[in-house]
C-alpha cells in the first residue's frame, strides 16, 4: 500500500525533505568528485616531483645494478607508500624498493615505455593494493635504464572515505532539522487556510451575508479568499432573488385561489338564479383561467432555469413569424380599437425555435396592447441591426415607463404600475419569458422608454449566413 499522508503539510514536507535529499546527494556527489579530481592532481604533481628527484639520485655500481645515493630519503629507509623500480631495456630489474617486498611493478618495461612525456596512471599490485605509477627512460652515466616511480593510493582514497563519513553522517542531521523546519514553515504559510475554513464551517444559508477575512488580497490565498467571496456574494444574489420569487409567486397563487374561494363562499350564502349561478361560474372561471395562465409561466421559467428546455431549431423568415405572433394577440388590439402596422424585410432569416420565439413575441405584443391607450398605433419593424444581427423593432403609444424602473422590468414578477395589475390581469412573468427566449437563440432585448412618449422594445437576433439562407422554408 502505498504510503500517502493525510493533511496538505505533511505532504509538502516530504516533498521539501525529499527535493532536499536530492539536492544533497547531487551536491554530494559533485563535491567528492571535485575533491577526488583536485587531490588526484595534487597527487600527480607530487609524483612527477619525486621522479625527477629519483631520477637525479641515481647512480651505477660496479656490479652493474643501479641504487640511490644516501641522500635520498628512500636509500636509508623506505617510506611508506613510496615505490621504485629501475629496469633496463632488456628486461633485466636493477633496482627495486624493499618497500615493494619483491612484488613487480607490471612486469619488464616495453620497448615504448618511457620514450613519452611522463604521464600517471593507475594499476595494481599482486597483492592487491592500488598505485598511481610513472615511468620515464634516463641514463645512468652510459647505461640507459627504465625508471618507475609509484605511490600507493591508500592515502588518496582514505580522504575521501573521511569526507563520506562527514557528509553521511551530516546528511540525516540536515534532512531532519529540514524537515521540522519545513513542517513548521509550510504550517505558517496554511494556517490561513485553517482560518478559512473554520469560518466557511459557519456559513450557512441563513448566514450567507458573512465574508472570508482577506489578509493580503494580493497573494494566492487572499485571490482564494476574494473569489470564494464573490462566490457568497452569487450564491446569496441567487437566494435573495429566490426567496423573492418563492415569496411573489406564493401571492400570485393566493390571489386567484382567494377570488375563487370567496366567489363561491358569496355565492353559496343565498339562493339564486340560474343566470346568476353562470355568472359566478364565469368569474370563477376567469380566475382559474388567470391561474393556468400563472402555472404555465412558472413552468416555462423553472424549466429553463433547469436547462430542460431543448430548441428545435428551424431556419424562418423574422417577419414572417412576427406576423404569426400578430394574429394570436390581433383579437385583442380589435378590443381596444388599436391598430397593429408590421413592415420589415421579409428576406432576413433567423435559426429559431418557432414557438419557443413566438411565444416571446406574443408577450412583447401583448404587453404593447395592455399599455397602450385606446385608439393608437402599435408600430412593428423587422430590418438589419448590428453587424449580422436582425432587428424585431415593437413601439407603443403608451404612457412609458419611467427610468427607474427600466433596469427592472425584465425581473420576474417586476410590475411598474401594482395598481392596475388586476385590472390588465398581469403576474409580471411576460417579458422575463421574452427576455429568457430571446437569449436562448444568442440575442438581446432592449428597452427604450421616456414617460409620457411610449415604450420601443427592441429584439436583435443573428441572422442566418448567406451561405444557407437561401435554404430558408418560407413561411
């Protein structure tokens, strides 16, 4: 099973400890190399120093072998360490150090050996032990002999076993102190976390107004701090505009229910007529029609909110449906005497899903006519926008809405004038359809109102590429 630890500190010190550890072995590694490379040079150059000494200490006896003059530290006794061989190119040994107890230093000379510069190289012993050795041709008066200079490399490598010792025993010490240094550093650097967390633990829905303290919104975890509380700042956005609608919808409901109820409570107090029994029947009926009317809404908007609603896209002439939208709403301007002009280009086309759009449509329509005196124009446009958009221009004549209150009519439930809602038999759900059908297809809706000189609704839609609008079903 592999071994995970439980909290984000003690992880981030095993990873310090172990990049540390890494970076300790490589720097380990590069400085015994570096200290092998610098005491093998200083090793060398003494070597090289002592055969040119050798090589002006030796002298020729009268049986023919070679020894040292007394002068040299090796012709007394031999120094530990220190080995020399003298040959001749024949292959007969003239000189050897005791030190080297009879053991041959590689043997007799080649005919090449020597002739070279000087150069140090590593070989071993019979019995084992490892030499750095030298060699070079010199003349001893007449005689021409091979001379080998050796040292043993004990030393050498006994340094360096020292300095391992050093950095071995000094490497758990440093991974250690590192580590609690590391564990109370990365515990420091989280404890905002800590902070943040106790206090998200006493957030909840009917605390959604308390805030993250924020000590430096300028690091990683002061933007944390500063994103989780635009995040509070949506959610309770989102819980306020929710209890709102829960709040408005539920007086919406009532209302009719209460009309319905005491219609009929009235109604049921004395005896009456047929006729007045039909005409209770009505109101009644008129308020569940206002009811199915509301439910309708609340459905449409919750399904949208949901994303359950899927667009059955079909390439349509705006105009053309704008005057199928006309002629659903067309008995109601007849009622008020209002006269409905539609105009626009029939050629731009528009990727819609027909009822989905109509029924925005029919609400802006519908809400030109509700409030707009009787006897007036209801101007309808259909023409180019913005780049490759289409126009869907509704103006009424009516007494306009104050700019105050512009912002605010797309919201669900937002009704400018409360007093006449029940008289114009309104729940204040029309345009925040439209506004949600017009965005689903990538469009926009704007207001443009002054008090007293009318109201233009404005619909811009992205027209269909030239390439396919040809292809267009007309409708």
């Amino acid at each position: 099973m592999r071994f995970r630890p439980r909290n984000v500190r003690s992880r981030l010190t095993l990873w310090y400890v172990l990049v540390l550890a890494s970076l300790l072995a490589l720097y380990a590694g590069v400085a015994s190399l570096f200290l092998f490379l610098s005491l093998r040079e200083d090793f060398d150059h003494n070597l090289l120093e002592d055969l040119e000494t050798v090589e002006g200490t030796l002298t020729k006896e009268p049986n023919g072998l070679v020894s040292l003059h007394s002068n040299h530290p090796d012709a007394a006794e031999p120094r530990i360490g220190h080995f020399i061989e003298v040959w001749s190119p024949e292959g007969a040994l003239l000189f050897r150090s005791s030190a080297l107890q009879n053991h041959a230093m590689g043997g007799p000379p080649g005919p090449n050996e020597g002739l070279r510069d000087p150069t140090p190289s590593t070989t071993r012993l019979p019995n084992g032990a490892q030499i750095r050795l030298v060699s070079s041709v010199y003349h001893v008066e007449d005689q021409r002999v091979v001379l080998r200079v050796a040292y043993s490399e004990d030393g050498l490598w006994g340094e360096l076993r020292e300095f391992g010792v050093v950095l071995l025993l000094g490497f758990p010490i440093a991974l250690l102190l590192a580590g609690v240094g590391g564990y109370a550093l990365a515990q420091k650097a989280l404890a905002p976390i800590d902070r943040m967390a106790i206090q998200t633990q006493k957030i909840s829905a009917e605390r959604l107004t308390d805030r993250l303290s924020v000590e430096n919104p300028d690091d990683e975890l002061g933007k944390l701090a500063s994103v989780f509380n635009a995040m509070l700042a949506r959610l309770q956005a989102a819980f306020d505009q929710l209890r709102r609608f829960t709040a408005d919808a539920s007086h919406e409901l009532r209302t009719p229910l209460t009309a319905i109820r005491s219609v009929g409570e009235v109604a049921l107090q004395e005896q009456k007529s047929p006729a007045e029994y039909r005409d209770v029947i009505g109101s009644m009926l008129e308020e569940v029609d206002r009811l199915t009317r509301l439910v309708e809404s609340l459905l449409t908007l919750s399904r949208a909110d949901a994303g359950h609603v899927q667009l059955q896209r079909v390439d349509i002439s705006l105009l053309a449906l704008t005057r199928e939208a006309s002629s659903m709403v067309e008995v109601l301007a007849e009622e008020k005497g209002q006269r409905m002009e539609i105009d626009g280009d029939a050629g731009l086309i528009v990727s819609a899903d027909r009822l989905v759009l109509r029924q925005g449509i029919v609400n802006l329509l519908d809400n030109a006519i509700k409030y707009s005196p009787r006897n007036t124009r209801i101007l309808v446009h259909v023409g180019f926008g913005a780049a490759g958009q289409a126009s869907l221009d509704i103006t009424d004549e009516g007494p306009g809405i104050p700019s105050e209150h512009q912002p605010y009519v797309f919201d669900r439930f937002y009704r400018v004038d409360q007093a006449r809602t029940r008289e114009w038999g309104g729940a204040g759900l029309g345009l925040a359809i439209t506004r949600w059908a017009v965005e689903a297809h990538g469009g926009a809706v704007d207001i443009t109102s002054k008090h007293g000189t009318g109201t233009t609704f404005r619909v811009s839609l992205p027209l269909v590429p030239d390439s396919v609008r040809h292809t267009a079903v007309s409708q």
